[in-house]
C-alpha cells in the first residue's frame, strides 16, 4: 500500500511539472522559437554608460541607457530616408547673388 502511493505521489510530481513548463513556454523540438527583441548591436559610451540598437517585431530602435536613465527613439526605416534624400536632391537651388546688385534701403 505504502509502495503504491509513493508511485501515485511521483507520477502526480511529475504531471506537475510537466505541466507546469509547457505553461511557462518551454519550447519542445516540434515548436520553433520566434524572438521578438533582438539587441542588434551595442557600444560603451562611458563605464556606466552605453547605447544600443534594438529591434523589436521587425522596428529598430536606438536606445541610451545609464546608472539612472534610459531613452528609446525609433529609428526611420531605409526607405523613408531613402525618399526623403530624393526630394531634398530634386529641390531647385538657391540662386546666387551677383556683386553689384544688393538688395537695399536705396533702390
């Protein structure tokens, strides 16, 4: 009797734990595991100082990080400065003053 509820006592144990990984998201060799952040790169700016690009679902993002603060800004994807470039480059040029003819008070 005694044998039989240490065997019930260990399968019980063991369900337990089982169940209690395939909740927390252990992943099996069936299911592939999708990271959602990925730290891209990272660079020491001081000892307690650094920056680093990270990309999250497929957006990167810039972020500064200290002892006792953090900033995150969004990084524009290629394309949108790609785009931005071009319509900066098709803007006409200024044109250029000739000397001799200001634009003044006596005219």
């Amino acid at each position: 009797m005694t044998s039989a509820a240490r065997w019930m006592l260990g399968a019980v144990a063991l369900g337990g734990l089982g169940w209690w990984l395939r909740r927390r998201g252990a992943a099996g060799p069936g299911i592939p595991s999708i990271d959602r952040m990925q730290v891209v790169s990272r660079a020491g700016l001081s000892p307690r100082c650094g920056l680093a690009l990270v990309e999250v679902d497929g957006r990167s993002f810039l972020v500064a990080f200290g002892d006792s603060f953090a900033e995150i800004r969004e990084t524009e994807d290629p394309e949108s400065m790609f785009s931005r470039a071009l319509a900066q480059a098709r803007r006409p040029m200024p044109r250029r003053r000739t000397p001799g003819r200001n634009k003044g008070v006596g005219r």
